[in-house]
C-alpha cells in the first residue's frame, strides 16, 4: 500500500519559515520524481516544486529563491524548506508522485502565513 504523509504545517507570520516533510512508504523512493502541490483559498491545485531521482530541481516562479525542496532517500522523505513566507503562500500543501502511470497524493498540511 503505497502512503505519503505530509507534516510540518502550522501558523507562521509574514517573513517567517517552515519546514515540510513527506514520508513516503510502499514505493521504490530513491527512484521516485517528488512534487510538493499546493491548493490557495479559491483556487486549483498548483504545482510548487519538483525534484528528480537524481536531484534536479524545479520550481514555480512565484517561489523561486524562497523554497528549497531536498530529498533524503535513505529516510524515504522529500522535504519543502519555505523561507520568506507571504499571506498569499496560505493554503494546503500536498506531497505527490508518479509511478508506472499512477498517481498518488498525501492528505496535505495546511499552512496559513498570517500576523
């Protein structure tokens, strides 16, 4: 049974940082594209970040210089490192991947950036 479990959430003021992490389990990980996506207030899901199995990175502008997705494959965990939070980056953040053309999501962490 494939699971990914995010954590890491919270409130957190403008400016401010937090940390994600997604377990992974039931998938060969080290071999596994990672994706953080997230959903605002109104709006569709979006995609946040990317990291290959061999570390390339991708980001969406908006968060360019301000996220940093990181993988550990020995602890089967992809990680979102968000520095310089803005209200705007408010809403529910999910861990995804692909495998042999299915797609699997966490059940997400909200995070909500207000002062």
């Amino acid at each position: 049974q494939v699971q990914l479990r995010e954590s890491g959430g919270g409130l957190v003021q403008p400016g401010g940082s937090l940390r994600l992490s997604c377990v992974v389990s039931g998938i060969n990980f080290s071999g596994a594209p990672m994706n953080w996506y997230r959903q605002l207030p109104g709006k569709e899901r979006e995609s946040v970040a990317s990291i290959m199995s061999v570390g390339l990175e991708t980001y969406r502008d908006s968060v360019k210089g301000r996220f940093t997705i990181s993988r550990d494959n020995a602890k089967n965990t992809v990680y979102l490192q968000m520095n310089s939070l803005r209200p705007d980056d408010t809403g529910v953040y999910f861990c995804y991947t692909r495998q042999r053309g299915d797609e699997y999501w966490g059940q997400g962490t909200q995070v909500t950036v207000s002062s």
